[in-house]
C-alpha cells in the first residue's frame, strides 16, 4: 500500500502521520505540499491534524480550496479512501465530502485529552479489521470538535451505519456524560455514502504505539492494510 | 481604478443560525449579566467583513457578494446572513 500525507500551511500531525504509516504500519508514504495540483500514485490519502492556514474564517474553509485538494476530491470520487483526522475532518466538512459542519466545543475550551470511542460498524476499509463494540482509547486535541448536522443528515447516518465512532466510556457506553464536546448523537467520526471516506477528530496517529501509551489507533491502519 | 468603474463598500453580517446552539454568545451575555446589564436578554456572536470592491452597479455588484458569502464566507449548515451594499464615490 502506497499513502500520501497532505501537508498545509499550518499542518501540525503531518510528521506524526508519516512516522506511524512508515514505521508501524510500513508502508510507502510521501508528502503532498498543498500547492502541488498532481496527487502522487497512492492508494490513501492522510489529512492531517493541525491549524491549516491559523483556521481563519473557519477551521478548514480556507485548505479546502487549496490547490492538492481537486485531486483529494477526485481521489475520493474515484472510490478510494481518504482519512481525515481532527482538522483534516474539518477539510473534509467543508470540502463537502462529508455531511454536517464543526462548532465550537461546546466548553468553549480546547480540550486535549485521552477519550474512548465505540466502534460502530466494521463496514468500512479503515475499520474492517475493528469489531463492531470495540471500546478504542485514542487522544483528542481540539477547540472544534463539537459535530453538527441537522435531523434529516443524523438519521441518515444513523440508518445508513455511517457513525464510525461515537465516544463512549471505557465500557463502551454512549451518554452525554462521556462526550467531550457536545456533538450531536457522541459523534466522534463518520463516514460518506461510499464509505471510502473517514472523518474523525481523534488521533489514531498519536495512539499506535505503546510509548504513546495507547496502540488502539494501529487497527485502523491494520484495516487499511487488509 | 478598474475596468468596472465604481468602487463599493459591502458590509457582511455572519451569525449562526437559530437552530445552532452558541456557547460563545451565551458566556458573553453572562459576562454582561456580571456586569449588572441585566436587561441583556440575548446574544449571538458572529462575524463582520467589510469589503471593498469594484462593480458596474449595485445590482451586480450585490450578485457577486452574494457568491462570495456561498462559495467562501458563509458555511450555510450552521450560519446566515446578511449584507449591505453602498457606492464609496463616483
């Protein structure tokens, strides 16, 4: 497997990205300046976390019409999956490649922290190798995590098993009370109707190995791996 | 000055929408109820771009601030909003 981690003006996970896919899950991987317009030969793309373009006017308004992200899209058009974490989920929001859009937590704080998330379906490439229930321990590190959309979007995610994660206890229960942030329905990562697309504000970058003291973040690249 | 002629002033109004919970406007009205301005009874935070611009008319140019608001400033899933147009000389 070939991946290509998009960097940003303000990209700050783009190294972390890069490390783990080239040294825990060794794979080819390269880097996509976000001014180049030709997506290197790869079979995923990494958005990373981070504060692309200082997040002004909203987080991801701006990268999203960066010059790589025309082949992002068609990358994503093609049926090949895209991974965006934290601030790449934001991208992907405004891309319109995934539905809804990011608020501010609703703490008002940044929040950065270790949070469980439920696996909610394993029908996906990047959770395929995740049984559905299983309680993953992952860091979040954000001040717009807080996941919006309107009813008619939820239930279809819902029906369409497009909720990837919903944060939970480490038990894996789903209440308000272990959401961090207010999103709607625990929603800490979805999918498209395709489902080639993942967005989720955790970082399975940061938690794949254990000297990060999380590895749960490794299935997902295991899954990518097939 | 460009080949459209006439310069004008686009004042953009950002907010979110009713439906979309605003903790930021609701810590700022506590701070004003703090303060002992209790008649506050509501607030919604949002965003001001004043923009300056060229245009043939008003009319088209309320058109183009139209899209810029759709295409860049505006994510309509969780904001409105509004604007104002006025000519700055001729």
């Amino acid at each position: 497997m070939k991946a290509a981690v998009v960097v940003f003006p303000g990209s700050n996970c783009d190294e972390d990205c890069f490390q783990v896919l080239k040294n825990v899950a060794k794979v080819e991987v390269q880097y996509f300046w976000h001014k180049e317009r030709n997506l290197p030969p790869t079979d995923l793309v990494v958005l990373p976390g981070g504060f692309s373009y200082g997040d002004y006017l909203r987080t991801g308004a701006i990268a999203r019409f960066s010059p790589a992200m025309d082949s992002v899209i068609k990358h994503a058009q093609a049926g090949r999956p895209v991974i965006g974490i934290c601030n790449g989920f934001q991208i992907l929001l405004e891309a319109g490649l995934l539905p809804g859009a990011m608020l501010r937590n609703e703490s008002l704080s940044f929040i950065c922290k270790h949070v469980y998330l439920r696996t909610e379906t394993s029908n996906s490439p990047f959770t395929r190798e995740i049984k559905k229930g299983t309680v993953l321990n992952l860091p979040i590190a954000h001040g717009e995590g807080n996941y919006f959309c309107g009813p008619e979007t939820l239930k279809r995610l819902q029906e369409e098993d497009r909720i990837a994660f919903r944060y939970s206890s480490e038990k894996g229960e789903g209440t308000r009370e272990f959401n961090p942030n207010g999103s709607v329905d625990n929603i800490a990562g979805i999918l498209n109707e395709e489902r080639n697309v993942l967005g989720m504000m955790p970082h399975p970058e940061r938690a794949s190995e254990m000297i990060l003291s999380s590895e749960d973040g490794k299935k997902i690249w295991e899954s990518l791996l097939g | 000055m460009g080949v459209n002629g006439r310069k004008f002033k686009a004042d953009v109004k950002v907010a979110l929408k009713r439906s979309v919970l605003d903790p930021q406007g609701k810590t700022i009205l506590a701070a004003l109820h703090s303060l002992g301005f209790n008649e506050a009874k509501d607030l919604r935070a949002g965003k001001h771009f004043e923009i300056t611009l060229e245009g043939r008319d008003k009319v088209s140019v309320e058109t183009r601030v139209r899209q810029f608001c759709e295409k860049l400033l505006v994510n309509p899933v969780i904001e409105h909003y509004s604007f104002e147009v006025e000519e700055l000389e001729r």
